[in-house]
C-alpha cells in the first residue's frame, strides 16, 4: 500500500500543480503527506569571484536566502493547513547538492516522491534532484507535466519490457494498479520478443490486477508509441521504467525515457 507520500516544494507556482496531485493520491490512499520544502541558497558566484568576496558578503547572502526562505515556509504552512490529508512540512535550507541528498534521503523512506516534469519546460525544473530522489532514493517517483490538473487514477498504461527497471517500475505500481478500472500493458519491440508477455500477464492475473495485453509494433522511438497509446486510450497516468546509469541524461534505448521526461503531458511514475 501507499502510506507514505513526499512532495518536492520550492515556492514557485509550480508547488500549486504538485500539491494537487500529491494531495489526491494522498487522499485516495488514506497516505501521510510530506512537503519537502528546499530552500536554495546559491554563493556559488560569490565564491567563484575572482577578486575574493568577503566572509561578510557571503554571510549576508546566506542571511538574505534564510529570511526569504522564512517568508515562503510561512506560506506553505498554511496552504498545507488547508489540504484534507494528514501532512507535515519539513524545511532544508542549501546548496544544490546537499538539496539532492535530503531529496534522496526522504524518497529512501517514502512510497512515491513527487516532483516536476524536469525538462521540456521554459526553465528546468530541478533536474538533480529529480536524479538523486529517482536514483539514489531507491523509490518511485511520480512526475508532474506543467499545467495538468490532478483527475482519479482509472486508466493507466505500463510500458512493458522484460528488464530490471521495467519490473521495479511494475512493483512500485501495483497499489495503484490494483485501484485503476483499466490497465494496459503495452510491449513495444520485435515479435519474437512479444512471446516473453505470457509469463508477466500470468502474474499480474495472480495478483488480482485486471489488466490488457497491447503488443505494439516500433517506430522511431518507443517514448512516441507509449504516449500515442496514453492519449488513445485517455490514461491518467504512464508507468516506466527509468532506463539510465549515474550519468543521467545519458539514456540508453534512444533517450526513451529522456523524451518522455521532456513531452509528456501525462503523468508519469518511474522506478529504476
């Protein structure tokens, strides 16, 4: 089950779409909600001066980062006053990379994390902290596209392919695939590979998950086949596996799970 959610919270108007969505599933799943509110602070400029900034001017932007810092955190307490689920806010004030470690750190003890479609957009929506809840935290996490509004999870499709990250993604799931109306797992690829699908639709048949098997031919890009069946069949949410190693936009499969992180406009949950 769902127990445990984190949502990442940064006080831009793109907390308003993450809490949304985190808040339903929350709800849904009788879960604790827990906005991680990170807090940056960035002397990396200051430090990298040439001429040598003084303790004082680096003291001064820590304090000003702070005290913004406390302006937002007053604000986010009270919209997390206002959400029917049980929740809490926990605060980290940083750099970018103590940041990813807290991140990492409360996805290792949660059920999903919560975060913004991290490309695709105007302005990168924390990329590493995506990569660090994602790679080092050990969980799902579940991917917000800008602008869409939270419905019922009733329709989901899985991308299927028999690898290890394509199984954690499927497991990390299985809550909500057990709650959906409609599951599809769609296998893209050759033929002779389409055989392998017998084994994992007796297992999720085992599982009690009432799911359809879709075997879909290739094309260019196996992240186009996923999406196009998505707004085919009107999913509310795409289950990947995240196919990647410690270099993160290095992608193997064509950048199948970069694309996706890049265009989707539906939400996504991932596990690697």
């Amino acid at each position: 089950m769902i127990k445990d959610i984190v949502v990442h919270l940064d006080g831009t108007e793109r907390d308003e779409d993450r809490l949304a969505h985190a808040e339903l599933m929350a709800t849904s799943f009788d879960a604790h909600l827990l906005g991680l509110f990170t807090n940056l602070i960035e002397i990396g400029y200051i430090a990298a001066d040439p001429v040598g900034a003084s303790v004082e001017i680096v003291a001064g932007a820590i304090e000003e980062a702070r005290n913004a810092g406390d302006v937002t955190e007053a604000r986010l307490r009270a919209r997390l006053q206002q959400l029917s689920c049980l929740n809490e806010l926990r605060r980290f004030d940083g750099t970018d990379g103590e940041l990813r470690e807290h991140a990492a750190a409360a996805a290792r003890t949660s059920d999903i994390f919560v975060v913004s479609r991290p490309l695709g957009s105007d302005e990168q929506m924390w990329p590493g902290l995506f990569q660090a809840a994602l790679f080092s935290g050990g969980r799902s996490v579940y991917v917000v596209p800008p602008s869409v509004a939270p419905k019922p999870i009733r329709t989901v499709v899985v991308g299927w392919r028999d690898s290890r990250e394509a199984t954690r993604a499927l497991y990390e799931a299985m809550p909500i695939l057990k709650q959906a109306e409609r599951v599809i797992l769609a296998s893209v690829g050759d033929e002779h590979r389409f055989a392998e699908n017998a084994d994992i639709a007796r297992h999720l048949a085992r599982h009690g998950v009432a799911f359809e098997l879709k075997e879909l031919a290739a094309k260019d890009r196996v992240s186009e086949v996923l999406l196009d069946e998505c707004a085919e069949s009107g999913a509310d949410l795409l289950v990947i596996g995240a196919y990647g190693h410690s270099r993160f936009w290095e992608w193997v499969l064509g950048g199948t799970t970069r694309n996706i992180l890049t265009i989707s406009a539906v939400p996504v949950l991932l596990a690697h």
